[in-house]
C-alpha cells in the first residue's frame, strides 16, 4: 500500500489539456477554501437522510467535468487557504511534512495556487516551510513576511503570480488574516512579519495592474474583511475568499469587485464564468455547485480514486478502534456553554483531578454524531493535538472568567469558555450582565484560594484573551486534550451530554 501511495504521489501537477477550443477572454475560475484535510464524503447532519457529501473523488470529477464544457486553457483553480488541520489526514507526515498527504490531492486535481491560511500554521512554522517547500501549486501571501519585513517567509512562497489564461494576463495575489497572532503559537510568530492586508495587496495591485488584465485576490482574511479592502483598494477584479467558511450562493459586489466564498470541507466548489474585454470583467455569471448528493455521481480520476481509498485504509488501522458508542447528538455552540463544551471539559478535569477545566469553543471542530464514537471521531473534534496542561489562578481572577462568559452569552459574541467544575447564575442589570452567584465544586468561590485549572496549551498561550492574567505554576501533563478526550470516553463506554447547566441566567 505504501508503494501504491509513493507512485501516485509521484505524479505531479499535468496541466490538463481538455476541454473546448479555445476562446479569448473568456475565463472560468474554480474555488475552494478551508478544506481542513477532509477528504472523504461526508454524512451532511443537517439532510434528510444524513447523504454523504464532498470528499476529493468528487471535487476532482466535477473539476474534470467543468474543464471538459469550458474553452481550453480558459480555468483557473484556486484554494483559498486553511487547507490544514480538521481530519487524521494532516497529522500524518508525507511529502517531509505533516499534513504532505493534502499535496497529492491538489497536485492531481491540478490546482493553479493558493492563498496561506491560519490553520497552516498549527503544527508549527518549520512544518509549514517543509510543507510549502514540496509543494508544487503556486503558495501565495502578501501580507506574510520573514523577520526582515521584506523577503516572503516560506519557502515557493509568492506575494502574487500572473498566469496566462484565454490570451488574458491573470495577476493573482495571495492574503493572510491579520488575526493570526491570537491563532498562532507565540514563539513562531516572533519569527515572522505580518504586514497588514491593506497595504500589502494594494502594492502589489499597482505593481500588476499595468502589466495586467484581471487582478484576483486569493484571499484567507473573512468575509467582512474582503468587504472592507474591496472599499479600500481599488483594481482588484474578483476576491475568492476564505475563512469565514462562508458558503454564498451568490457573488456579492463592493464598488467595482465582485466577491465569492467556497464554505467549507469540501462540500462545495464554487464557478465563476467571466468575460473580460478592456481590463474589466463585462460578464460574471456565478454557481456554488453542491458536491452531492443530488445529481448522479461523477466519475472520479483514478489516481484521486487511489489516493483517497488508500488514505481511508492507513487511517481506519490507526483511528478506526471504537472506543464508545454516542446515543445521541453532542453537539457545538460558538457563543455559549455546549453539550461537546461540557463534555470535553469534564474529561481534562478527569484526566488531572484539577478543581477546574477550561477549554475555547474555537477549538471544538466537530459535533459527535449519534452511534459508534471512534479515536477518529474524537480527532476530528480536538484536531489540534495541544498539550494537556494545569495551572493555579486566585479566585478572583477565576471570578472574572465566569463574569465574561456571562458577558459572552449576553452580547451574543465569541469569547466564551466552556467550564467544568464551576456554577453560576448570572442576570442582566441596566443592559450589562452581571454574576450573582459562583460555586466551584459546591462550595462558594472564595476570592482569595488558589484554585488549580486543567486546559490546553492553545489557551494559556492567549491567556491575555481567554484568561486575562497569565497561568501562575504552569505543568505540563505529558498528554495532549485528544489523549484525554480517548481516555476518558473509554472509560466512559457511553457518551452524553453532562446535562448540567453550569451558567444559568435569572430573569
Ligand atoms: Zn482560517
């Protein structure tokens, strides 16, 4: 199996060389963003039926599809970044990294380049230089610099590229988020510049814009903030967007730039059909094409067809152990205390016998579907693999903590922390909330103890954010929060909501 996987990954990036004659000016360009290494079809929860959607057969067929209707050497492929950390996949280490094993896959499928996400960056700056350097599609940022300020930080990396497409002069530019300090290891981003967006990609407008017919930014910024740079830089054409994981039906238009996002997985591959004539787009015409499971299956490549089947194979030996069964949905909530939120946090309490456990609602990546719960599934959960670890924080520090997440729930915005081994009631008072009561354990919280608090390395890093002071007496446990979320669904054998509202609102 091994041998089989070496020679298709072997195979490298063929232009494909069908479709119709060829025809100028016009041009398509396929999208995806925020793949997350998910790379086999889906059970779509949300469906009748939960049918499996997405997966890499089927993006390659519906590629393969779209390049046989459109003129030849007239599409372009992009991938807006994120294309890291979500699955098993990416923490295996092919091609001199972890998460190589995505390379072959857009390799065959023969996308043209890609915008560098956050998520790129979870096992490590050094990791994502390795990775960028095997990778044979073109890896874009402008925004991301060495400690110079000036030379692009990866290795292959570009600030833009311009690829010739229909007799047309395609200038294409890659961004990063701005926000990667609070999604980054603290030590790893000291060894980078992040130029902001703006300035960034408008120097590199000016620079393509004479040379060029159509300026495309292949960005990882977020909905919002593909919006606000259309506003504030002019000569950018199309933004194909990531991030958000916004799945839009439709382009939307700011000023004179059109903007598309892809959602997210894999689920959805997104068309832009353009005519272009005098350096302008005259004609757009836009689909979000669903990867399933409506129409017909298509035909996948055979190499795709390998790679995927063997993939499954290695990761079902090393993930597929059942370890529980889930009787019902645990499921996640971005803004308040959630089924998975309590569940995950009772088991770093369990792991570490601390008096209280904390973890980000960010880092719950998945909802455990009813039935068999396998080390996968709880992979795909706690993907990031961040180190188990306890510290000590004074009682009234602890107190604030809950006092945010009140202010969380209220103002129906991110910044919540799910706990375990803490209570509270909490009410609004003249538009603010406010704590009325907090007990950890059942006792009253005392302001002046020393409480000990098990959480992962992700939030004692941004402790500024999530804990506001930093962890007093830091352990390292020597386990990371997927081994203790293994460890403590075997033990459990059953896994159910905890069900105890630790926050709950008085009128
Ligand atoms: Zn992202």
């Amino acid at each position: 199996m091994i041998l089989l996987l070496l020679a298709v990954v072997g195979c490298k990036h063929a232009a494909p060389e069908v479709g119709l004659p060829e025809v100028g000016g016009q041009l398509t360009i396929l999208h995806t963003n925020d793949i997350h290494g998910h790379y086999l079809p889906e059970p779509a929860e949300w469906l009748d039926g939960r049918p499996a959607i997405g997966g890499w057969a089927r993006l390659d067929a519906e590629v393969d599809q779209l390049r046989a209707t459109r003129p030849r050497k007239s599409v372009l492929l992009f991938d807006a970044g994120d294309q890291l950390t979500g699955t098993p996949l990416t923490d295996l280490v092919v091609d001199g990294s972890r998460g190589g094993a995505m390379h072959a896959f857009f390799e065959t499928v023969g996308y043209d380049a890609w915008a560098v996400g956050n998520h790129e960056f979870d096992k490590g700056l050094d990791n994502l230089a390795a990775y960028t350097e095997s990778f044979a599609i073109v890896t874009l940022s402008a925004n991301l610099r060495g400690t110079d300020g000036v030379s692009p930080l990866l290795p292959n990396q570009q600030f833009s590229h311009v690829f010739e497409r229909s007799g047309l002069k395609v200038g294409v530019i890659g961004a990063t988020t701005e926000k990667l300090a609070g999604l980054m290891s603290r030590a790893d981003f000291a060894r980078l510049t992040l130029l902001d967006v703006e300035t960034a990609v408008k120097a590199e407008v000016e620079r393509l814009d004479p040379v060029t017919d159509l300026i495309v930014l292949v960005s990882h910024i977020g909905l919002d903030s593909d919006e606000r740079l259309a506003r504030f830089v002019p000569g950018i054409d199309l933004i194909v967007g990531g991030h958000s994981h916004t799945p839009m039906k439709q382009a939307s238009r700011v000023e004179n730039t059109w903007i598309v996002q892809a959602g997210s997985y894999g689920r959805s591959l997104g068309v832009v059909d353009l005519v272009v004539s005098d350096d302008r787009i005259t004609k757009l015409r836009y689909e979000l094409r669903d990867l399933g499971p409506h129409d017909a299956p298509r035909e996948a490549s055979r190499e795709i067809t390998q790679l995927t089947e063997d993939y499954a194979d290695q990761l079902e030996e090393m993930f597929g152990e059942e370890l529980a069964e889930a009787p019902i949905l645990l499921g996640r909530d971005y803004n308040r205390e959630s089924p998975l939120g309590r569940w995950i946090t009772d088991a770093l309490r369990d792991a570490t016998g601390a008096d209280v456990a904390m973890y980000n609602n960010g880092g719950l990546r998945a909802d455990i579907l009813p039935g068999k719960v396998t080390r996968g599934t709880l992979f795909n959960c706690f993907p990031f693999g961040n180190a188990l670890q306890t510290f000590e924080i004074r009682g009234a520090d602890l107190q604030e903590v809950v006092l945010k997440n009140a202010i969380a729930e209220h103002d129906q915005r991110r910044g919540f922390l799910p706990l375990s081994g803490v209570t509270w009631t909490w009410r609004v008072r003249s538009g603010a909330a406010e704590l009325l009561d907090v007990k950890v354990g059942a006792s009253p919280l005392d302001r002046d103890r020393i409480y000990t608090v098990a959480t992962n390395s992700y939030i004692t890093e941004q402790w500024e954010k999530h804990i506001g002071v930093p962890p007093l007496n830091l352990q390292e446990t020597g386990q990371s929060d997927y081994e203790a979320a293994v460890t403590y669904a075997k033990k459990s054998r059953s896994l159910v909501d905890p069900g105890d509202s630790r926050g709950v609102k008085l009128q």
